[in-house]
C-alpha cells in the first residue's frame, strides 16, 4: 500500500490492498511494497531510538538484559531453553543475563511445576515496574512526536500499525 493510500483514506475503512497480500508481492517484485517497506523502517528506526532514549535514561539495564526482560514479560513464565530460541541466543548466553537479572531482582528463577529438572523464569514485580517506567517514558516521547499529526493521521496510523502487529504476530504463531 503506498503512501498516497494513507492520505486518500483507504484505511480509514479498514481495507487493506488485497490486490498485493494475493499477489504474494515481495519487495523484489513489487516497487510499492518496497517503498513501503523502507518507510516502515525508518518510522520503526524511530521508535527503536525512543526505546534506547527511555532505557537510558530509566534504567541501568543494557539493551540485551532489555529485550530478556521483555521478551519473558511477554511470553512468559518460560524456561530458559524456550527463552534462548525466543531470543535467538544459545543456552548458556540467556542462562547467563537471566542469572544477572535475578540477582538484580528483576526475574525469578522458579522449579517448574512441570518437572523438576526445568527452572521457570518469569518477571518479578520490581521487573515490572522498571518495564512500566521505561514505556511510560517512550509512550511519552511517541505522544509528543504523535501531538504532531493531525487527529486523523493519528487514528489511521494506530489502526494500522495495529494490523502490522497482527499480521507480524501471525507468522511467529
């Protein structure tokens, strides 16, 4: 979908191209889709910046113990192999920042009812509470940047991004 599909209002009913999801467009074949893509890239640039801006000044977390502490808070109670493939990283590696952000008091470290050979890992309510302060803080910074758009621009663009979200999700299903 190009940008002149934002500004005509195409959205604003909740239609989506579907003439490039049935084609199976690939930003290869599509130059649109691939235009698009870039624009999301930089609007995400953006958002991942506001991310690091908040942790910096919120917390004394490193971006990696940030992305543990997020990923467990939303996939959670995990144990730490699930957690590693989640994240990408080897077991030992996530065994390694889960130890740190239990000694931190950010994360328990539970026998996993399931077995007992299995340690479940979840976040603590201090964990919590320093991820609220970090959204709290970009939310903040996304509020202003939002402040900027006219109303209409603001509904469309979360309601798309809602369905980005959707559609992102459904390939990690």
């Amino acid at each position: 979908m190009s940008a002149g599909a934002l500004d005509s209002g195409a959205l604003d009913s909740g239609a989506l191209d579907s003439e490039a999801l049935d084609s199976g467009a690939s930003p290869e074949t599509d130059p649109a889709l691939e235009e698009d893509a870039w624009s999301v890239e930089d609007a995400s640039l953006a958002l991942v910046e506001m991310t690091l801006n908040a942790v910096a000044r919120g917390s004394d977390l490193s971006v990696t113990q940030l992305r543990v502490l997020l990923a467990v808070d939303r996939h959670g109670p995990l144990n730490l192999s699930g957690l590693a493939a989640l994240l990408g990283m080897s077991v030992s590696a996530a065994g390694r920042l889960v130890a740190r952000l239990h000694t931190a008091g950010l994360l328990t470290r539970l026998l996993s009812p399931h077995s007992r050979r299995e340690v479940s890992i979840d976040v603590t309510e201090t964990g919590r509470r320093s991820l609220e302060r970090i959204r709290a803080a970009r939310r903040g910074q996304i509020a202003t940047a939002l402040g900027r758009l006219p109303p209409g621009s603001r509904r469309t663009l979360a309601r798309t991004l809602r369905e980005l979200t959707a559609a992102a999700e459904a390939d990690t299903r």
